[in-house]
C-alpha cells in the first residue's frame, strides 16, 4: 500500500513559455504621429500650469492651503517639463505645439483658495493618469525615463498641494 507521501516529488520547474507571448501581451508601442500629439498635449497642459502657478504664487494667502514658496517651485517643476518636451519633441523629429492648454483660461476664472487648489489637483492628477496610462506603451529608453520622472514629481507635488 503506497501513501500520498511516496509520490515521486517533481523537482525541476515547469518550462516557461512566458518569452512567447511576450509581443502578444504587450500594449502596442505608440506610434510616431500618436506619441507627438501625446507629448504636444502634455507640453500644453504643463505650459498652462506653469501660467497659472506663476500667477498664483504671488497670490497665496495665509489661508490658502499651500505656501508661496510650495506654489512657485511646482511652477518651476511645470516650466523644466515645458523644457523637456520641447526638446524631446525636436528630438524625435515633431514640432512642439505653441499653444497654451485650456486649464490656463480656466483657471483664471477661480479665485477661492479652495477651489484653485482642488482644480489644480484635477489637472495634474489628469497629466498622472495620462503619463501612468501610456508609459507602458513608449519604447524610447530617454522619453520614458523622462516621464517616469515627470510622473513622479507630479505625484509629489500633488501631495505637497493636496486640497
Ligand atoms: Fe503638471
């Protein structure tokens, strides 16, 4: 009479197919026209913020939630990303958009602490999601390092300005 505990035991690992279905998995690479409009909505949308952070880190009040200081370093995190597209953009061959985001004519409407705070939130959490979303989908080394940086500040920042 044998017992479970007499089965031979399987020591050596099952074979991995994993590499095989790697390109099937995989979420396709973004195309050069798609990655350039990515990158162009992106550098807008940073642009709109480093207007509005310009602006309203002269305007901080005791209450406003957030320090000037804080405000205008996250203008300066905004503009150094403006920078960085751009020159991604060149790089890759694209033309940087010129235009300012929408957030920027927005923005300018709010004039409560509060609110400024909770619509900034809004925005650069929309840029986080964007850059989280589509990362996976960049095969160029330089361009994801760079937005895996950018998602990071954006992530500490919207700490550092959390409503
Ligand atoms: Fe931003």
């Amino acid at each position: 009479m044998t017992s479970p505990d007499d089965d031979p035991i399987e020591v050596s690992s099952p074979v991995c197919y994993a590499h095989e279905f790697e390109d099937y998995t995989r979420p396709p690479r973004l195309q050069s026209a798609e990655l350039a409009a990515f990158l162009n909505v992106l550098l807008e949308s940073e642009r709109a913020g480093a207007r509005v952070l310009a602006r309203w880190c002269h305007e901080a009040t005791p209450d406003a939630g957030v320090g000037p200081e804080t405000l205008a370093a996250v203008r300066d995190d905004e503009a150094r990303y403006c920078a960085g597209l751009t020159e991604h953009l060149q790089r890759l061959g694209a033309e940087p958009s010129h235009v300012t985001g929408r957030f920027y004519d927005k923005a300018m409407t709010i004039s409560a602490w509060p609110d400024r705070l909770r619509f900034l939130d809004k925005g650069q959490s929309w840029v986080a999601r964007e850059i989280r979303d589509k990362l996976p989908r960049i095969d160029d080394t330089a361009l994801a390092a760079f937005l895996q940086e950018m998602l990071e500040r954006h992530e500490h920042n919207l700490k550092l300005c959390a409503p």
